[in-house]
C-alpha cells in the first residue's frame, strides 16, 4: 500500500499487513508490542462502502451481524460508564446506561463502529465505551450535543483513548477559535477529497455534518462538526502512521453518519478512496514561502525557519506550517475556503486586534494572529498569519503586521482571488497601543 491510498471497507488485510512487536503505539504516540494488532484484528471484505447520497433507512442490526459482535471480546466488555446526569457546561446531558451490545444491540458511539472498525482503532484489545446521548445541551446556542469515549486498558493502566465529540464551532465568543485549530487545523493533515468537508491525520480527524441537516451557518454560528482524537498528537512520525490514518478516517465517516441517523437526517457519506500522501517536512524556500509563489520570508525570519509542511490543497482549508530544524512549528498560514469554518474566526476578524482594511476585505493584527478576511468570486475567504514565538522582542507584532500583507497578496492570487491588497496597515505606534490591552477587551 502507498502513503497516498486508504482501505475502504473492502479492503481485507493480509498476512503481510499485520502489524508487528515494534509497529505499535504508546501512550505518547510511538509504538510497542502491548497494542499490537493481532491475526485476529485483520479486516474483511464483507462490509461494503456506504454511497454518497443513499437516503434509505437504516436497516436494524441482523442476526448475523449480532452474532459477530457478541463473539467479539471487544464488543463483548464494551459497557457505558454508570453515569446519569452528567452536568456539561450549563445543561444537563444523559449517558446511556446499558451494557453494549448485550442489552440494546447498538454498536459502540452511537451505533457507528461496527467490529471491523473497532478492530482497526484497537486491535482485539478489551475496551470499555462511555457514550452520551445525542442532544441539545440546553445553552442557547446548543453548542454541544454529546460525546462518545472509548479506552482500552493494560491492567489499570490506559493503554488506548478515543474521543468522538459532536459540536457546533463557536464563532460568536470564540471560544473555540484558538484551541480547536492548534489541533484540528495544521499541517498535518490532509483534506478527506470526493467533496467531504473535513480532514484528517493519523490522530486527529474531523467531518461537518450537511447544513440540511444540522441548520445554516452564518451569523456566528460556525459549523457542526464530529471530531476525532486519539493518542497524544505530537508532531512525530512512526512506520504505521499512514494505515491508522486510514483506521481513523473510516471511524470518522462511520461517526459522522451515525450521527446523521441518529439526528433523523437522510443520507450518509462515502469512505474516502483515496488519501493524499501523508504531508512531510522540508526545506523553505525564501521566494515561494509554503509553495507560494512570489511569497517572501520577512529578512529577520530567514534564519529562524528552516522547514516548511503544508497538508494541500483541496479542501475546507490549507495550512501550512514552518519551523526551526528538529523544532516544532512556530509560524503557521491558514488559509480558509468553507464558510462553515469561516465563521469560526469572526471575533478575531472585527476584534482581534488592531484593524486592517483592503481591496475587498479587512481585518486585525495582534502579536499572536493576524486575520484577513475577503469576499471572492468564489465566496468568503478567510487568511490568517499565527506565530508561536516572536523574533522581535521590541516590536513583537512586527513578523504578524509584515507577512500578513504579503500573504494575502500572494496566496489571493494563487487561488484566484486576485488581485487582493491590505492596503491600510497596521502601523508601528497603532500596534504599540493595541498591544496595551488583550484583544478579547477591545
């Protein structure tokens, strides 16, 4: 198997694709032979791809298949944690009591994970599944609507965690602006394709459900969304990265459509063919900063940037992100094309920092972020320049104020948004003044 191509449903594994003693995972992402996946987690071809579009109903779980599942070990201990009532932020949320599948006969996270996907995530290991109800949670933007847990245990010890989160993206208090791209929006990943509105990456995944299904975006409200996380997420690599990459996107699909079901929606989405290659490193280019031509590095971070990694085009969004040798990123450009994830911005576009206008956009700069945003033929586009750990220590916002400009310019004319100019900067002494005061107070 190439790094470009994943396993649909009807890919079997075979004798070779069986993972080996030093082909596993710790708990810090690198892996060893306590999570080896065993002969017995190879997958068949017996469960087919679901089809873009199918609008009908979901059949109830055959005999046979039921069968299958009460055999399995991990089906087989799956169990919700005893917890009703759970309070998550200022509403009141339900968790399904019942022991998986003995009692109900729902597979695990919603009735989403069949035994070839769990077989994929955790190898024959025993697991435990803690699954909420699906419901508003009682806020008046709704913005969580459940969770699904799933761990698998060495002894006491906690070997394996998957976390399934169903929530729609804050763009009215920002709240999710910052923490949820430093994970679900970097270079590591790589757009879903076949028109899926998602990415993905070995340890970090996520889908947005249809608008006809979950209500409109725009005014704020940002899109839902079904994220994946598993493991720790550091920015490594291992020898198995790309067929868990693979095993995570059919658990996503798998998530996603389950949550459409359980939401009353019609249609399901379809596994991915094909992936791109997984991104990597290299070295940066100082005339075509992140493989955009006519984009120069500032003078002063020429020295402090000696890789580049972009996850491509594509797809809801491109980032790429650029580092120091061995170091993890510190300068990160975001370019964003999904209304859906626009929206997730819009705090930081009106109130981020000190005010920048253009041709057919405008934003803000702060030491941290600047964010442009530009009405193009093609919609709303959003830019956005974030730095980790400034070189400037007597002007901070500098290496933000001075590629943000460049950026737009160039990357607006890469995608055909040209010609696109920020043609009021932030100046040195507006910047001075607004970094005097956080961004939220403004």
């Amino acid at each position: 198997m190439t790094e470009d191509s994943t396993k649909t449903d009807v890919d079997a594994k075979t004798d070779d694709g069986t993972k080996t003693d030093d082909g596993t995972k710790t708990d810090d992402g690198t892996k060893t032979d306590v999570d080896a996946k065993t002969d017995d987690s190879r997958k068949t071809a017996d469960d087919a791809k679901t089809g873009v579009g199918d609008t009908s109903a979901t059949p109830a779980v055959p005999s046979s298949r039921l069968r299958r599942l009460l055999r399995s070990r991990t089906a087989r201990t799956a169990a919700v944690a005893a917890v009703v009532g759970a309070l998550l932020g200022a509403g009141t949320v339900a968790w399904r009591t019942e022991t998986l599948p003995l009692v109900s006969g729902h597979a695990p996270c919603w009735d989403s994970f069949d035994e070839e996907t769990m077989k994929g995530l955790f190898g024959d290991r025993e697991a435990k599944v803690e699954e909420q109800v699906l419901e508003n949670d009682g806020r008046p933007w709704g913005l969580s609507f459940g969770e699904c847990r799933i761990t698998t245990y060495e002894g006491d010890r906690i070997r394996r965690r998957l976390n399934v989160d169903v929530h729609v993206l804050d763009g009215l208090y920002g709240t999710d602006a910052h923490r949820w791209p430093q994970e679900f929006l970097t270079s590591r990943m790589v757009p879903l394709g076949d028109g899926l509105p998602g990415m993905t990456s070995a340890e970090r995944a996520w889908l947005a459900l249809p608008e006809s299904c979950t209500g409109r975006v725009g005014d704020n409200r940002a899109a839902t969304v079904v994220d994946l996380s598993i493991g720790s997420g550091l920015d490594i690599q291992w020898e198995y990265q790309a067929e868990d990459r693979t095993d995570l996107t059919r658990a996503l699909v798998a998530a996603a459509n389950g949550v459409m079901r359980d939401f009353g929606c019609s249609g399901t989405y379809r596994t991915p063919d094909r992936l791109p290659a997984l991104p990597e490193r290299g070295p940066v280019s100082p005339t075509a900063f992140c493989g955009i031509e006519g984009l120069r590095l500032p003078a002063g971070s020429r020295e402090s940037l000696t890789w580049s990694r972009s996850s491509g085009d594509g797809g809801p969004a491109r980032v790429c992100e650029a580092g120091y040798k061995s170091l993890g990123p510190s300068v990160r450009l975001t370019t964003v094309v999904d209304r859906g994830l626009t929206e997730l911005f819009g705090k930081d576009v009106l109130n981020g920092g000190t005010k920048v206008k253009g041709t057919k956009g405008y934003g803000s700069v702060n030491a941290a972020r600047a964010v442009y945003q530009a009405e193009c033929q093609t919609g709303r586009v959003l830019f956005m320049v974030e730095q980790e750990h400034s070189y400037d220590d007597d002007d901070p916002t500098r290496p933000t104020r001075e590629l943000l400009p460049a950026y737009v310019a160039a990357e607006a004319e890469r995608i055909g948004c040209g010609p696109e100019k920020v043609t009021e900067k932030a100046t040195e002494k507006a910047t001075d003044k607004a970094t005097d005061k956080a961004p939220d107070a403004r």
